[in-house]
C-alpha cells in the first residue's frame, strides 16, 4: 500500500511515523526546507531556537508515552512561570481574584471583581454568538475590556465582537467564575492532574534540546523505516479518478523537476484553499468560492538575542495593553537553559498579520525599534543590552473564524467527504485550532483509519468527533 502525506508538521509526521513503522510506502511532502510545522527547532548564533513558544502538555498516557518513547528526546518537567502586564504591573498569570486585589487599585479590582461576580449572576437569556458575547459572561465587561478585547484585536485584527463564540470556547481555559465556585464546592482534586490532562497542574513537558527534538526524532524514524520524506517540495495536482471520485495519483515539483506518485491514499494537512486548488478536475465552484473564503492569520517572529545571561525568570509575558506594540513574548532558556550559551539570551515576540500586509512587509529594523521601546518601558531590556535580532516568517497560524465561517468550512469538508481515500487533517487541513499533543493524536489516529480499510463514513468521520473536545492550551 502507497500512502501519501502532505505536510511534515506534526500530524503529517505522525501518520507517517505510524504507515512506515508497519512497513507501508509512504511519501511525505513538505514545501519547507526542514520538517516539524511550527513545532520544529532551529539553529542560530550557537542557540537552538523554537518556531515560536511550544509547551508539551499532553492530555493522554498514551501521547506522553509515545512521545517518552521517541529516541533522543529527554522530557524536562518545567514548572509554568507566565506574567501579564496590567495597569504598569506585571501580574501572574493566568490572574486570579487574589493577585487583582493584591496588586492593583482598589478602584480597578472592585470594577472587576463586581464584573466578574455580575457575570455570572446575570440573567443567561442572551444567546452567545460571538468571542465577546462569550468572554463577557464569563469574566465581566472590565475583564473583556481591558484583557481578552485588546489581546484578541493584536491576535487575530478584528473586533471580538465579528468573531465567531467557537474561538473562545476552543481557546479559553482559564477558569470563569462558575469554574472556580464550581471548583470550591467540589473541593482540591486529589489527583496532580487535572482533568483531561496527562501533566502535573501548573507544569508544562519540554524536551531538553528544543521542541523540535520531538519532530525530528519522529522524521528520523519514518526513514529509518523506509518512508521517504521530499523537503523543499511543492504539490502541484492532485488527481482523482474520472468515475471514482478517488485520489489516483498526486504532482509534485522539486527544484524544476517534475513527478507524479500513484497513490492509494492520501493525507492532507495543508491549508484546505490549497488543498481545494490542487484537485483535479476542479471542484464545483460554491466549493471554491466557499475554500477561499476560509483564511488563516500569518505571524512573524522576531528574536532578539541579549548579551545577558537572563532578561527575567519566566518562559513568557503578555502585553495586551493598547498602549503596547507586543502581545506576547517567551523566553527560550526558560523553557531549557540547554538551548542557550550562558552568557545570552533569546526573547522570541510574536506579531500577528495577514500574509502579504503593511507589517509582513516591513523590515526587521522597523520591527525591531517598536519591540525594544516597550521592553525598555517595561524594564524588560534596553537596547544597549541587545546583541542582534532577526525574524522568521509563518503564513498560516491561526485560524480565522468570523462570525458565519462554519457554513464555508462545511461546504469545504463535505466535499471532502465524498473522496473515499482523502483525509484532511490537523491545524491547518481541518481549521480547527489544536496543540502538539492533539496533532500527534489526530496523525496517528488518521493512520488508523487508512491500516482499517473501513469506510471513511463509518469510521473516520466517526473517530474524528473526538477532536470537537479538544481544549488548547494558551
Ligand atoms: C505561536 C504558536 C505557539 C504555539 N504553542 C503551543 C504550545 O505551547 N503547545 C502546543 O502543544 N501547541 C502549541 N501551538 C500549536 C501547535 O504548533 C500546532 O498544534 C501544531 O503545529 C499543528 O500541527 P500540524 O501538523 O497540524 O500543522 P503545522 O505544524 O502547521 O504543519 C503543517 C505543515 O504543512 C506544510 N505545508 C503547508 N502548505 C503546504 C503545501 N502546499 N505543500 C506541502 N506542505 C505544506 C507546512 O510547511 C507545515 O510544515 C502553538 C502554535 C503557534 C502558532
């Protein structure tokens, strides 16, 4: 059997890794020149850098033990130290009532505790549609104002109020008021871990040499096993049988050259408009016009590189203050101080955009002289501090859920359904927001189903209801 799996980010390598492992033809596909998606880890100035922060939170015994299992990788068990800046404080975060009324004004913790009680109290006849409607019931006005309202505009640019009530309910997981009077009745849970997590409350698994270290020990294994992964490799066409409505073979392009790989089955885990453009012969045209409707946000990520040994003591700090360009920031050696020579240190900022727009454009000069004037403001680093910087460019994250997206993205997937043996899959090929550890599952899984040569109805769209429970982490 002949499998051919688009994409080399985490799901794509998973199903891979599965295939290969019980001795299949697989071909991964990968246009980037190195594999593991956003999980992956490079190598800069002797510092080994993650593609933006990753935290290995694995919501199974079995996803820890697979990813335990994977040769080179040592887990370090890392205790979660974030902050968020507020009101010109830094706070712990996620923020509790406590810290509220401990560090800030008496007038502005009354506001938003009143707020946060009120929400809940408040009459629940209004329907929830949209991230704001949603946010608002479940911390208050003040909260929504000045935290999730501001972070949500640098993220995602658009008003919370235009976003589909789905975001927040797949993103948000810190605890409302219900959650923690809920959680006071009930009293502490016995347990080290909460539920439908498989890591010590408040701690976060992060492998010693850099979050890549998991992907790339899973690509070592697929070609150990005789899988063949193509870097630097574009899809050009994927061909379905004239009367079968089936995938019969896919184009790929490397360097000017050109081939075409027969296939029994295909895994998509590209974005779904790409996706949707390589088939042929084309789908209908409400199934086009739908795909591109389906967009997804892009981000850059800009690292600067201090000549001082630490520039604080936690792996990341939230900036959703309008008065601040930054929204989020990590630093690398937190997370593993084997990643960075001692005497440095790494910030990696991420800045949200569309591919293509004003701030994708823009130099990392231009970039970089915003960034500094709020770490300086926040007592963070100075520029006299900083060695060097430079950035790195994603263009599909995150993605974008305006308020009616659903019926585009279900007129997209049930096309999809109708092609035995294609599966879309992970963040990308099912918009769906995920983490590592769902991705690793969903790949495995989607191997699954390709192993049981069951009906996709039966089976696959069957399996794949557990993904509507994922819950990310932030
Ligand atoms: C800033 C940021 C921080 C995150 N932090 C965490 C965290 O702390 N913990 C956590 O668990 N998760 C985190 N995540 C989520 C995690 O990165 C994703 O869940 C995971 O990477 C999704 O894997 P994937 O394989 O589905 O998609 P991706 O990793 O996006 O992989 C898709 C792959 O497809 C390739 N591709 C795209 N188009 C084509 C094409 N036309 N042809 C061939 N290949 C193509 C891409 O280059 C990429 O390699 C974070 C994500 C972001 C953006």
């Amino acid at each position: 059997m002949t499998v051919v799996v688009l994409g080399a980010g985490p799901t794509g390598l998973s199903s891979a890794f599965k295939l290969a492992s019980l001795k299949k033809d697989v071909y991964l596909i990968e246009k980037e020149s190195f594999t593991g998606g956003i999980c992956a880890s490079f190598e800069h100035s002797g510092c080994i850098l993650d593609l933006g922060p990753h935290r290995f939170t694995p919501h199974t015994k079995e996803i820890y033990e697979f990813v335990k299992s994977l040769a080179g990788v040592n887990l370090l068990l890392i205790k979660q130290k974030l902050k968020v800046r507020l009101k010109g404080k830094f706070l712990p975060y996620p923020i509790s009532p406590k810290d509220i009324i401990l560090s800030l004004s008496p007038l502005v913790s009354a506001g938003y505790i009143l707020s946060f009680l009120g929400s809940a109290i408040a009459p629940g006849k209004k329907e929830i549609k949209t991230y704001r409607d949603w946010v608002i019931k479940r911390f208050g006005k003040n909260i929504y104002d000045d935290i999730f309202k501001p972070i949500a505009m640098k993220t995602w640019g658009m008003d919370p109020g235009d976003i589909d009530s789905l975001l927040a309910e797949q993103r948000i997981s810190m605890p409302g008021v219900k959650d923690i009077i809920l959680g006071m009745i009930k009293g502490k849970n016995k347990s080290d871990f909460q539920e439908g997590t498989y890591y010590p409350a408040g701690c976060f698994y992060y492998p010693e040499t850099g979050i890549g270290n998991i992907t790339s020990s899973i690509e070592r294994s697929i070609r150990q096993d005789g899988g063949k992964t193509h870097t630097l490799t574009n899809a050009t066409g994927i061909n379905l049988h004239p009367e079968k409505r089936a995938v019969e073979s896919i184009n790929i392009e490397k360097s000017g050259s050109r081939e075409t790989l027969k296939t029994d089955f295909l895994i998509s885990t590209i974005p779904l408009p790409v996706l949707i453009k390589l088939i042929n012969p084309a789908p209908p045209d409400e199934v086009i016009k739908a795909s591109k409707e389906l967009k997804y946000r892009s981000l850059i990520l800009l690292y600067i590189i201090a000549r001082k040994s630490f520039v604080s003591n936690c792996i990341g700090h939230y900036f959703p203050e309008k008065e601040f360009y930054l929204s989020r920031i990590s630093e690398q050696k937190n997370f593993s101080e084997k990643t960075v020579p001692s005497e440095k240190s790494v910030i990696c900022i991420e800045l949200s955009c569309q591919k293509d727009d004003e701030r994708w454009n823009q130099s990392d000069e231009s970039l970089f002289k915003k960034a500094i004037k709020d770490l300086e403001k926040s007592g963070l680093l100075l520029e006299s501090e900083v060695e060097s910087f430079f950035s790195r460019r994603i263009a599909h994250t995150y993605p974008l859920y305006p308020v009616g997206f659903q019926k585009n993205l279900m007129t997209v997937l049930d096309y999809l359904k109708g092609i035995e043996n294609l599966i879309t899959n992970g963040r990308l090929g099912l918009f769906k927001y995920n983490n590592l550890h769902h991705s690793l599952e969903m790949g495995l899984m989607a191997a699954d189903h390709v192993l049981s040569g069951k009906p996709k109805e039966e089976n696959w769209e069957k399996m794949t209801k557990i993904f509507d429970a994922y819950k990310m982490i932030e």
